[in-house]
C-alpha cells in the first residue's frame, strides 16, 4: 500500500524560517515591540464578548472589519475606499493565494522578478499556476526593458511585485509601478484581457518619506490590486491578519473561491480592538525607521554594502561564506535570516538594545 502521493509534491518540504529559542529574533521582519496593556486589555475584551456567540458562524462579510481597515488606509495614506474595496484573509499570504485561485489555475502564468518573497512560487505551485520569475537590476529595481519583454512573450494573468520587497527592502518607485500598470493594459490572457498588478504592501508603513503607497493608483488603474497585513509595521503577526485594496469586480471574484466563514469571529474582534489602537503607531512606526537609518550608518560603517530599504529590515553583504557569519551570529544568540541573493544577508530592525546586540556580534564575527 502507498498513499497517493502527488508527484509534484515528492522532496518538496514545508515554507518554514528556523522558529528557535534564542535571545534575539531578527530573522522574519516582525515588530519587536508586545502590544501595549491596555491593547492586550481592550483584545482580551473584545475577544471575551465575540466569545459569547461562539456557537454562531461569524460575520461572512466582516463589513464592520471592513469600514475600520479603510478607515486606517485613508488615514495612512489618504486615499479613500469603499469597504467594498476591502477584502481580508488570515494573512496577506492567504489573500494572495485566494488572488490566484480566482485568476490564476492551469494555463495561466504568475509572473513576479527576483530576488523577492520566497512564497510567490509556491503559490503558484499550489494553485497549478506557471511560475515565471524575471530578474531585478543590481539595484534590485524593476528593468522595466526586461519587463515589458517578459510580459508580452509570457502574457501573464499576475504580476506580482512586493514594495519594498523581500528580501531586498528595495520600494518600487511609482514611476515604474505607472509604467508597469501602463503595459497590462492588454498583455493578460485573452484577446483585450488586462494583466491583474498585485503590489504586495506588507511593509509599507515602514516606507521613507515622500516614497508613495500604489494605493494612490487604484482609482485610475482597475488591474490593480494592493495587499497589506497587520503582521508587521502593527505588531499583530500572531493575530494573522492580511487584506487587499481594489476594484470591486475584484473583490467579488475573490469573494467566490474564499472558504466559508473564513474569518473567525475572534480574528475579527481582536483585529478591530487592534486598529482601535492604530493612533499609537506611529511613534513606535517613526522609532523602527530612525533605528533602521542608524543601523544602515552602522553596517556601512563596518565596510559592508546595504541595499537601501524602506522596510524594518536590512539586506547586508557582502560575505563569501553567508551560513558561517549566520552560524556565527547564532552562536552569540543572535538569529537572523539567511536569505537573499548570493553574499547577503538579512537582518530585521530590533528594539535599540536588540541592534546594539546584533552588532556587537557581527562586528566580533568580522574581526
Ligand atoms: C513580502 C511579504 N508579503 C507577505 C508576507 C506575509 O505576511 P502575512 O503575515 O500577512 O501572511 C510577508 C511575510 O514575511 C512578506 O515578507
């Protein structure tokens, strides 16, 4: 007897970052500041009275969740949606397969350009959708030369490009965003058939200022789809939370192959006793981003190159042998992520005395 193993399947293993019992985790770009007592208060409550309703189904269109996410969007970015434009998942990871289920699938093409987030092909993967990276510049931007090729010879359902990306930190200027949104107009699938541009915006919050979010693009482009998460710049990763902006013909496919009730009730109550709290962000949103240009002056300052980022983590090299520093490091109790192109590697920005711990050791493994 055998199960029946799908062969495609055979020697692959699960999506994992080494989950290990160190003192320092800089190594999957989580927030490193716990909720605040009174939002640990405020969820414990919200919690307790969707508890009280447990033996119902939740709330299968959340509109309430809804309201509150376009409500933060417009103040984040001020750029005003219909909660009808909204739609969340638990975690952006699991919007963006429902993304492909619904236009994705066999005979179709998932185009994105690497290095980026590791996930995109296994998504793809998943959902019997070709996978097809292109590549970045040195810089790690688009070569919108390349782009424009790709596309038209692979004529792709998705495209999908995180900014900033992952594992670069790199942000897509909006410039090449309006090039990109200009060119799919009609390089989808079918005759006068759009490519969907999915703008992965999982670190946005963390983004320089004067760096744009592709939020602001949504009204002219309906092929655009921007997704975020309450995993990062909110401190919420436990919480798994992720949600899209776009159209609302969008949505509503999406809204076709999302699973029953996919949204606990206690997700939706912890999540919006969460964005309650959003007007205390922003400090800590403000000190993640000075400590990040802190560290940048630091890394630099030990002879390494970073590429620029706009996201709570750096990209650093260059090394001849990437897993000894990162054995090294995790010997000083310090994880970070061995990820990347070849010689980087990747640190996520930790509180101000978590920085000067992953310094302190890499600049003894340098020496
Ligand atoms: C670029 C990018 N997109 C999406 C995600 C997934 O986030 P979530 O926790 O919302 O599933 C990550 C997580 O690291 C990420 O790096």
């Amino acid at each position: 007897m055998t199960l029946p193993f799908r062969e495609k399947f055979a020697g692959e293993s699960p999506y994992g970052a080494p989950q290990l019992n160190v003192p320092i985790c800089l190594n999957v770009n989580e927030n490193p500041y716990p909720p605040s007592s009174e939002l640990i208060a405020d969820i414990t409550q919200a919690v307790a009275s969707a508890a009280a309703n447990l033996n119902r189904y939740p709330d299968r269109d959340f509109m309430e969740l809804r309201t509150d996410l376009a409500t933060y969007l417009a103040e984040e970015s001020g750029v005003k949606l219909a909660p009808e434009q909204i739609f969340a998942a638990n975690g952006s990871n699991e919007i963006m397969v429902e993304l492909l289920q619904a236009f994705g699938g066999p005979g179709r093409t998932v185009v994105s350009f690497a290095p980026t987030y590791s996930m995109y092909p296994e998504y793809a993967r998943n959902t019997e959708s070709r996978w097809m990276a292109g590549r970045r510049t040195e810089d790690f931007d688009l070569d919108l030369t390349h782009v424009r090729e790709l596309i038209a010879r692979e004529r792709p359902a998705l495209i999908l490009v995180a900014s900033p990306n992952n594992p670069t930190g790199t942000a897509l200027a909006q410039e090449d965003l309006v090039e990109l949104l200009e060119t799919t107009w009609n390089s989808g699938p079918g005759e006068d058939t759009a490519s969907l541009v999915v703008v992965d915006e999982a670190y946005a919050e963390f983004r320089r200022d004067g760096v744009s979010s592709a939020l602001e693009l949504l009204d002219e482009y309906p092929h655009l789809v921007v997704t975020r998460t309450m995993s990062k710049a909110f401190g919420a990763a436990g919480l798994r939370l992720g949600y899209m902006a776009a159209a609302r013909p969008i949505v509503e496919q999406v809204t076709i192959v999302r699973l029953p009730y996919h949204l606990s009730s206690l997700t939706q109550a912890a999540a919006r006793a969460a964005l309650a709290h959003r007007a205390k962000l922003s400090e800590q949103i403000r000190q993640i981003r000075a400590e990040r240009e802190k560290l940048v002056r630091e890394l630099a300052g030990l002879g390494l190159e970073v590429a620029q980022s706009d996201a709570n983590f750096l990209m650093f090299g260059l090394f001849e042998d990437t897993h000894s520093v990162w054995q090294a490091l995790l010997a000083r109790g310090v994880l970070i992520r061995e990820v990347g192109p070849r010689g980087f590697l990747r640190v996520s920005i930790g509180t101000p005395a978590e920085n000067v711990a992953f310094l302190t050791a890499l600049t003894e493994v340098l020496s």
